[in-house]
C-alpha cells in the first residue's frame, strides 16, 4: 500500500509568505519613514522667516557701512549677492527696514543711482561735521580729499557746470595744485583723485568731446549724480561768494539763469 506524501513535513520546509513579505514592507516602512522624518525636519517653523529676515537686515547693515565708509558706491548686484545669497528673503523685504535703521542710528540716508552701465547705492551722510566726529570720526585724509573736492565742483559751478581740462588745471595750479606732483596735503597724485577716484564715487562724470570747428579732442568735467545729492547749491553760492566777491543775491541769481538754461 502506497504511503500518501507527507505535505505537513513539505510545507514546513517552504518559506511564509508573510516572512518573504516582512523584510521587504519593514524596508519600505524604514524608507517611509525616512523620507517622512526628513520632510518634517525641513519644515519651516513660523517664525523662521522673521527671524531670517531680520538676521538679513542685520547684515545689509553691516554691508553698507563697510563698504559706504570708503565712499565707493555700491553695485545693486554685489549688495544682493553679498547679503542674500541663495536665501528665500527678497531685496524688497529687507531695504526699506536697513535704510530706516540706518537713518535713525547713524544719519545716513542711503539713495539708489543709474548710470547708464548699472545701477548703486550711494550713502549720504545727514549729519552735521560734530555730529559725525562724535558718531564716526573722519578720518584727515579724508577730509583733505573733501576739501579738493568742493573746489573741483565749485570750479565747475563757476563755469557753467562744465569744465574743460585745462581749466580747470589752469585754475588749481595757480592755488598750488600741480597735476602730477604728489600735494603735502591731499596726498596722492590730485591728477588721481580727480580723473579716477571722484569719477569712480560718482562725483564727477568724465568725457571726451571734439570740438566741431578745429576737430581737437577736449576732456571735460561736469558734476556727477552723487554731487547733486550731497552738495547743495547754497553752500556752493556762499563759498563763491566770499572768494570772489559779490553778493550772495547775485551769484544766486546766475544759477537760476544757469539752471533755466539747463532744462
């Protein structure tokens, strides 16, 4: 008589289905869970974009007065790239609040320029010379190169708001300003400061122009945008005025027909 198989001793050789199972759905949980737990931890909290923000302004701030203090202007690019970098903050969202915190402790009004390459941030100090001093001092090279500055644009101003080179040359070295001989008081060459460093801060634009009759090449000097923020005519007119004699009244009225003639 045959001996019928013995399926209970053969099945319990086979693997459970839920064995095979288990390992593959524990994996796939483990996975599960991963992915679930790394969403969570990348999850922004309600007060992060705040506090983000705010740690921006901080550091436009910082930016500003680092780079302002040497009077360059700064590129709109370069202010983003510095500050924001690859964060989710906008430009819009943090330069209002750093211009208002700059104002209000420091006195310094940060204004926005185009030329016709880019565009700048320029910072205007509002404050009064002992007001500065006390807050942050000026450093004497720095005033002295001031000081060639307000000539160099009153020059200017004196000649119809544009000068050729040799005008204004002409003038300097009769004040003992020579083009390329370093000056005991200003320094560097004043050849330097005025072709490259008061052009470069936005003070003075540069230009070549042909004189239509003759076909010579002059270059000339005019103000620049930033001169027209931080220079005000009255101060200009009164300097005129007790250097050349004349009422203020009268100069006054030369940069009205200046002007009108501009427009």
């Amino acid at each position: 008589m045959a001996r019928e198989p013995n399926t209970q001793a053969h099945n319990s050789k086979l693997p459970d289905k839920k064995a095979l199972a288990s390992p593959m759905s524990s994996r796939r949980r483990h996975l599960e869970d991963d992915v679930t737990h790394s969403g969570r931890a990348k999850k922004r909290q309600p007060g992060d974009d705040d506090l983000e923000r705010s740690r921006k302004i901080s550091e436009m701030i910082r930016y500003f007065l680092m780079i302002g203090d040497r009077k360059m202007p700064i590129r709109r690019t370069d202010l983003i790239t510095a500050t924001l970098g690859d964060s989710r903050v906008q430009l819009g969202d943090i330069l209002k609040p750093a211009k208002r915190k700059l104002k209000k402790m420091f006195g310094i009004r940060v204004e926005e320029l185009s030329t016709r390459s880019s565009k700048f941030f320029v910072l205007i100090n509002n404050l009064d010379p002992d007001q500065r001093k006390e807050i942050i001092p000026t450093p004497l090279e720095d005033s002295c190169h001031r000081a060639l500055l307000f000539v160099v644009l009153t020059l200017i101003y004196t000649k119809n708001k544009k000068i050729t080179e040799d005008q204004l040359w002409y003038v300097l070295r009769r004040l003992g300003v020579e083009k390329s001989q370093r000056h005991p008081v200003f320094g560097a060459k004043p050849e330097k400061l005025i072709e490259s460093t008061f052009v470069k801060q936005l003070y003075l634009n540069c230009y070549k122009e042909k004189h239509p009759d003759s076909g010579d090449v002059s270059l000339f000097f005019t103000w620049g945008a930033r001169a027209d923020l931080e220079f005000k005519p009255d101060t200009i007119l009164n300097f005129v005025a007790q250097e050349y004699g004349g009422d203020v009244d009268q100069w006054k009225s030369q940069y009205e027909i200046q002007e009108n003639g501009t427009h």
